[in-house]
C-alpha cells in the first residue's frame, strides 16, 4: 500500500511540474506567432497572427503567418499547431507585452506622422492630399495640364486622376443635374455666358461647374472656404480645362489672391457671378466696380450672402439684379434641413469619436439649419436646449419638444456648442471662458464669425492642433474647450456632405443662372428676388423618379376647383412649406 501510495504522489507531483512549466515551453513558438508585424497605416503597432473571436475581416487579412518571420526553430513552422497547444491568456499576454515595447520604441518620422493621424480622422483629408509632403505654396508652383495649359493653381495637377473618379462617382448621384445637362446641352442656354464662381470646390460643386461648361458657359472659379476644397477634384478640374484657383489650407492672404486670379484676367471679363458667402460679390464691389456695367446679374446661395445683397439694395448700391437661391423652397428645404440633419452627426464623429447618447447640446438658432441639427442629436439621445431670437422659431421649438434657453443659462453644463444664425459674436469671450473643460464648440453657418475665435488668440491661451481641422485651446488653469475647424462650417471643412441633396441645390443655381442670362431687359430690375415658384416646382419633380415616385395629376374639374394650373405652380408664392 506505501508503494502505491508514493506512486500516485510522484505522478501527481509530476503532473503539477508539467502545468507549471507548460508556458515556459510554449513561449518561443507564440513569440514566433506573434512577432510584430505592421499594418499599412499603423507603423509600430502589432497584429496577432490568429485572428480573436469576432474580431473585424479587416483585421483578420492583415495577419497571415506563413509570412512572417520563423523563430524558435522547427516549432515555428507550425504555427496553427503552435496555438492549439498554447494556452489562450498566455498569447494574450506575450502580445500585451510585444505592444508595450513597440509603443516604448522611438519611432521613425513615418511612425511619428501616421502615429499622430487618428484612424478616424475626416475623409475629407483625402488620400492625395495626405500623401503629399510637398510643402511647397501652390502660388510658388508652376504647373501645366496636360493640353499644356497652366491658367489655374491647385494642390497638385497630378491628383487629377482621383479626382475624376470622385467627380463620377457623385454624378450617380445628382440625377437632375445630369438630366439638365442632358436636357439642355443641345440648345446651349449658357453660350456667351462668362460666369466667375465663388462656392465650395467639392465633388458635387465639379458636376455643376461641368454642367454649366457642357451648357455653353465659360467658368473661372475660386473657393469660398479656406477648408473645404477637395484638391484633387480641384486638380481635376482644373486638368479638364477649367481655371481653378484653390486649395485645402488657404491662408486669408491666399483665399483673396484666389479670388483676385478669378477675376482680374486679361481679355477676359465676366458677364454672371454664382456666390455663396458674398465674398466674391464684394470683392468686385471693392476692387472692380466697373465690372458691374457688363455683369447681367448675381446668384447667391447662403444666408450671409443673402443678407449682405440685401443691404446693398437698401442702401441704393446694387448694380445688377440678384437671385436669391437660400430661400428658394428646395434650398431651405432640401439643403438647409434635411443635408444638415445628416452632417452634423457626420462632422461631430469624424473629428472628436465622441457618442450622442446623454450629452448635453445647444444649438443657437432654430432656422431651417438649427432644426435639422436638433432633430438628429435628439434622435440620438442627446438633451438639446435651442437659443433663438424669432419668436415665431422659438415657439416651433418648443413645439418640437425643445427647451427655449438664453445662452448664459447652461453655458456651464453643456458638453457641445453649435451655431447656426448667420450672425456675428453669438458665442463671445465670455461665454468660452465659463465653458466646461472638454466643452466641444462649432459653427454650422457660414461664416466664422458666429464665434468670436479672434478673442482666442491671445498670450495666455494656449492652442494645440490635436487633428485636421480640431484644436484645444487650453486656459491657464488647465481647462480646455475643443474648437472645431477654427469656427468655420463645420460639416463642409470636416467631414462630406450628402450628394442627392446638393444636387438640388446646384439644379436650382443652374436654372437661376439660365433664367437671369436669358431674361429680356426689364424684367429684372436692381433688385434681390426669389426663384419663381414653377422653377421649384420643376426642381423638385427632376428628383423624383429616383425614389420611383407617382404624382397623381389633377382633373380639369379639380383644378378648375382650386383656380389653378394643371401643370403649376400649385402653391402661392406665400404659402409656407
């Protein structure tokens, strides 16, 4: 009975010596399992060579032992036997401990910049734009296309190639504007037109400009956001004949010379503005005012725009007649509501990955762009306080099941600042020194002046640029707000914006440009008007077919009824949508 008893002693001692030493053994094989290995955008981080439970496809094809380097002899040559005999927490913490030593590893200046460059930093930094370390200002550039012109100054003509395939492929988007172009490029409605253009250089801006082109007009364009270009599709247009003067990261210096090279060109003068901001109109104004005797008329697109045209009426200094596209029913409509309700969310995620769900939010102005932004940050679960001056406004917010607040009231618990009025020092020094640490603060309208970002810049405030378009200013206690694109719009300088939408804006810029190069003397004066209500109308009906929609018509009886015409408009020029 001894000796068996000291036999099953000694084998369960050997057994336990076997446990403890079984990772000692394994050690080599994992270390040659999960030996570094580095994804393309990631230098000095490690993948696992087996990919863990549910982990991404992504992931999965970027680890593929058979070609990573074999350690530890003829073990490593197998390593899906290698795993199997491992236990799982030890691979874990080899991997672990791998990581920590890469991460401690100086990197090299590729691993500092891709290290530096969140994952889900904006697309809007595109692939060409962030592949070059060309430095170099555009205006220093001497650059030609390929008919071996050089009337243009972009990032670099050589990203005209991607550029052509974004310009494509927001064309599957914009069904009107192809069915215009389509539609009218036999007559050439536009032929003599010389239109100078001052709006955001973006994928679906390229399809209007080539639109306009294929109508007959001639086009020199400019950018009206530092932020917003796209410089490969600039690069794009510009390859296809179009004089472009832009490109992402302007300097204000930089935005009006862009600007000037519009417009200031020898034997040639323009005879139609299209504008969104104004900037180009009053640049004119300023610089060329002589230009106005041979220009037919303007088109404007933005509130800040609309507002300044207005007031040039008022004051008796309009030259020309202006066609005011913002309050157009498909632009306040389709644009300012729905395209907003999409990209807030859109520019919000790309630049701080932060989630909706609880935060405390205040939009300042509950326009057509402050209900889109309130309907999608409710409908994500955030608790959002409206400011507004219109009573009229504020009563549909509180309708809406929004809590109407001044400013100053929750200024100090709110986590996110959205503007969206078109005025000028709606977030002032004040209200940014009493934020919250952490506070997220951006401008949905489009100017940056909405927030009085100049205050900013002062000695004691400090400011670190975290990504594109994303800074902490920091104060000298510690506390730091998180400033998006310098205060300017945020959706078009952070992140895209939805195509099918902007193609019923760039329709109605088009048609608005028609009608003003078109219309016999007289019918407009020097004065601002809104699209007609059929051209709306006509609009809205290019775009429906893509949601296989059915208008039912009316009977001769039906609109004999109603004292209207069968085909339109059906609504008065009054009515509000």
């Amino acid at each position: 009975m001894s000796v068996q008893v000291a036999t099953v002693k000694l084998a369960d001692m050997e057994l336990k010596e076997a446990v403890r030493e079984r990772p000692a053994e394994a050690s080599p094989v994992l270390a040659a399992t999960v030996s570094p290995a580095e994804p393309d955008n990631c230098p000095g981080i490690p993948a696992p060579s087996q990919p863990v439970k549910g982990a991404p496809a992504s992931a999965m094809k970027r680890s593929d032992p058979a070609q990573r380097p074999r350690e530890g002899g003829e073990g490593a040559g197998s390593p899906e036997g290698a795993v199997s005999e491992a236990p799982r927490t030890v691979k874990k913490q080899i991997q672990f401990a791998d990581q920590k030593r890469e991460f401690n590893k100086r990197p090299t200046k590729i691993g500092r910049r891709s290290l530096s460059r969140s994952i889900s930093q904006s697309s809007t930094d595109s692939y060409s734009s962030d592949s070059s370390d060309d430095e170099t200002s555009p205006r220093d550039k001497q650059q030609k296309n390929s008919k071996g012109s050089g009337d243009f100054c972009v990032k670099n003509i050589k990203q005209a190639e991607f550029g052509r395939r974004e310009i494509e492929i927001a064309e599957q988007e914009m069904p009107a504007l192809m069915a215009l172009r389509k539609r009218a490029q036999g007559e050439k409605p536009l032929s003599g037109a010389k239109i100078v253009g001052c709006t955001h250089i973006t994928a679906q801006t390229a399809v209007l400009i080539e639109t306009l082109g294929a109508l007959g007009a001639q086009c020199r364009w400019a950018a009206c956001n530092i932020y917003s270009t796209l410089n490969e599709v600039a690069a794009a247009l510009a390859e296809s004949g179009f004089p472009v003067f832009s490109w992402k990261g302007e300097s204000e210096d930089d935005f009006w010379w862009c600007i000037d090279r519009c417009v200031n060109v020898e034997g040639w003068q323009p005879n139609m503005i299209l504008d969104d901001g104004g900037d180009l109109t009053h640049w004119i104004y300023k610089k060329y005012p002589n230009m106005f005797k041979k220009i037919k008329g303007i088109v404007e697109e933005s509130v800040t725009g609309v507002h300044r045209l207005y007031q040039l009426s008022k004051a008796g200094k309009l030259c020309v007649p202006a066609m005011n596209v913002n309050d157009s029913v498909t632009k306040q409509k389709f644009d300012n509501l729905y395209c907003c309700r999409e990209s807030i969310l859109d520019g919000l995620k790309r630049t701080t990955d932060m989630m909706f769900g609880g935060k405390q939010v205040v939009v300042c102005g509950y326009g057509e762009v402050g209900k889109g932004c309130c309907a999608a940050l409710k409908a994500m679960g955030s608790i959002v306080y409206v400011t507004e001056i219109d009573p009229i406004c504020a009563l549909q917010a509180c309708m809406d099941g929004f809590r109407l607040v001044k400013l100053n009231e929750v200024i100090r618990q709110v986590d996110i600042v959205i503007t969206c009025t078109g005025n000028k020092n709606v977030v002032t020094r004040e209200h940014l020194d009493r934020m919250k640490n952490g506070c997220i603060v951006c401008n949905m309208g489009h100017s940056n002046t909405e927030i009085d970002v100049a205050s900013l810049r002062t000695p004691e405030l400090t400011w670190e640029r975290v990504r594109s378009q994303v800074d902490h200013v920091i104060w000298p206690d510690g506390k730091r707000i998180v400033l998006l694109a310098e205060g300017r719009l945020l959706n078009l300088s952070c992140s895209t914006v939805p195509t099918f939408v902007l193609s019923i804006t760039a329709t109605t810029q088009a048609l608005a440009l028609i009608e003003l190069y078109n219309a016999p003397e007289g019918r407009y004066k020097q004065d601002v008007y809104l699209l007609p209500k059929k051209m709306d109308e006509y609009v809205a009906s290019l775009h429906l077919p893509t949601f296989d929609a059915h208008l039912t018509e009316l009977s001769d009886e039906q609109a004999k009824y109603l004292g209207l015409n069968k085909n339109g408009p059906f609504k008065p020029n009054y009515y509000r949508y």
